[in-house]
C-alpha cells in the first residue's frame, strides 16, 4: 500500500472509532457502526504466520488473507489436510510443540494469527501449549502483534453464554475450557500486542456480514459463521481499536 493509502487507513479507523465510543446505546446506531466498520479499506499486505490453518476457522482465514493479497505461513502437522497451492503461501511441517517448526513460521511475520482447538491425537491443552511456543517465537524474534482465537464463556465472559453451555463449560467442555482460561492467560501476560477474539457458536458456510461484535458483556452468544469470523479477524491487524482486549463477536 502506498504512503497515502496508508494515512486514508489511519484517518479512516479514527473517525469509526470516535464513531463507536459516541454512540448511544442503540441496535440502530451499532448496526450503522458495523457498516461503517466493515467498509473499512483492507490493512496493507502483511506476512502473516497462521497457527490452526487445517481447521475450519483457520482454512477460511487463510482463504480470505490468501485472497486479500497477504503472504501466508502456515504450521500444519499433515500438509495433506491443506491441498491449497499459492505462490503467497509457505507451509512448514510440524507440530506446535515443536519449537523450532513454531519459530520457522513466526519468522519475518508482520503478525501471528492463532486459532487452536483440540483435536483427534492433540493433547488436552494443546491451545496454551501451544500459544506459549508461539508467544516464545514471537518475542524472541521481536515480532508484536498477536491476534488469538477463543470462546465466549472465556475469562469475563462466563455470563455472555446460554445457560446450556454454562452447564456443559462445568462438564463435558470443562478441560476445553480451562484450556482456553490458560490459553487466554498467557496471551494477556505476554507483553506483545494483543487482541482476543471469543466467537460464539461457529458455524459452516458463507458469511453474511450480519453480526454484533464488541465489548459489551450484554452481547450474547449466539452463531456466528466462520467465515465472518476470519473477516473481523483479518480486519484487526490493521486496526488497534481492539488492542489489548477481549471483543466478542456473535
């Protein structure tokens, strides 16, 4: 992007978010917000290092930064479950207790996106396992902004959830979840620049632009398309409205 694109983007974010801390608390207004935020001009191209891309949050944020016109490079422990072919893509194979895989992709990365989950032969804590490697990477090789994908029903957000999910969080959910506490934790001690984003019930199939988002704890969980969730996750690496906290988005 060109030196004066880059002062229209700055110009841009500062009048939404002025926008956003005047308004009153109206669905009209949020929903004029959100249009106003979704028309923002994309965020320059980036290296973006990729962390969870075989995942189905994942792969459509790498579809969607691949598309954007972002360099990706992605960890994935079986390059076979990504049979996506692009000059701007760099795949490294490994695991993310492997360090140095870890640190292979990190390096020269202008941010780092994580989206984790557990999965078939992955340990029980693999989120914070996992986003201690990445936060290790990122500070030894001076890389700062770090964006990381939980849940609603994380940290100050227990109240945001359906009373079904508050009682599966205490049971069947209930090491996913402590996961996730730990997960969150490291990321918010770590120093970098950081965002958490906690998506409600996620969802297959296109994005409708159609979702709240947002710091306030009357937002509550609901789906949310996993497509809409790369969108607004792609949207903070070149805007620090969220910077150092916790929006949901639903």
């Amino acid at each position: 992007m060109a030196n004066g694109d880059s002062h229209t983007l700055t110009y841009c974010q500062y009048f939404v978010k002025v926008f956003y801390i005047s308004l009153p608390p109206s669905p009209l207004y949020l929903s004029l917000y959100l249009s106003l935020y979704l028309s923002l001009p994309s965020p320059p191209a980036m290296n973006i290092a990729l962390f969870g891309a075989t995942g189905g949050t994942g792969r459509q944020l790498l579809d969607q930064a691949l598309a954007a016109g972002h360099a990706v490079t992605a960890l994935a422990r079986d390059p076979a479950r990504l049979p996506v072919i692009h000059e701007q893509l760099t795949l490294v194979t490994g695991d993310m207790r492997d360090a140095a895989a870890v640190a292979a992709v990190v390096r020269g990365a202008d941010a780092v996106i994580v989206t984790l989950g557990a999965s078939q032969g992955s340990p029980a804590d693999i989120c914070s396992i996992g986003t201690a490697q990445v936060i290790a990477a990122m500070q030894q090789a001076g890389a700062r902004r770090l964006v990381v994908i939980t849940s609603l029903g994380v940290g100050d957000s227990k109240n945001q959830v359906p009373l079904a999910f508050k009682l599966l969080m205490k049971t069947a959910l209930r090491a996913v979840m402590a996961d996730k506490e730990a997960q969150e934790a490291l990321v918010m001690a770590s120093g970098l620049d950081w965002t958490i984003v906690r998506p409600g019930g996620l969802t297959h199939g296109p994005g409708s632009g159609q979702y709240r988002f947002g710091l306030d704890q009357n937002i509550v969980a609901g789906q949310v398309a996993r497509a809409d969730v790369a969108a607004f996750v792609l949207q903070q690496l070149g805007d620090d409205t969220f910077l150092y906290k916790t929006p949901a988005i639903t």
